[in-house]
C-alpha cells in the first residue's frame, strides 16, 4: 500500500501518540473512516387507512375476499339487468 506524503505523516504522528504498529493504526484508523462514511439506516413507516369492512369478510384470505367482491358485483349486475 502506497500512502501519501501527508497521510504517511499523520499515522505515524498517531502511532506514535498511541504507541501502535503501523498496521494496527492503519486498520483503526480504516475502521473509523468506513463508520464514519458509512449511510445512516433511516426507518420508514407506512401510512395507515381505516377500512370499511364488510362482516363476514376474513381479510386473512385474500382470495376469498376477490371472490366475494366478484360475487356481489355480479349480483348488482344481474339485479341491474346487465
């Protein structure tokens, strides 16, 4: 590894300070710099609707709730005469 002039001076500066090799304050002195740089995790939360629910509707079963949507539209259809 190729260190330049000015970088060169300050590790040895801080292994001297701290009384360190060179590749332990090289790898301290990486593992700041990766933490430091590295992104913020930020949480995100979803926005919640209420929801008109039909009784007898289970909303665990969303194939049984297509069905039953299906069902009633097709029933308003044919009371329309459609």
């Amino acid at each position: 590894m190729t260190l330049d002039a000015d970088v060169a001076t300050q590790v040895r500066a801080r292994m001297r300070e701290r009384d360190t090799s060179f590749k332990e304050t090289v790898n301290t002195l990486l593992r700041q710099g990766l933490l430091a740089a590295a992104p913020a995790t930020t949480s995100y939360e979803m926005p919640v609707f209420e929801a008109a629910i039909r009784p007898g509707v289970d909303l665990d079963k969303a194939v049984a709730l297509a069905a039953a949507l299906e069902d009633d539209e097709l029933a308003r259809k044919l009371e329309l005469g459609k």
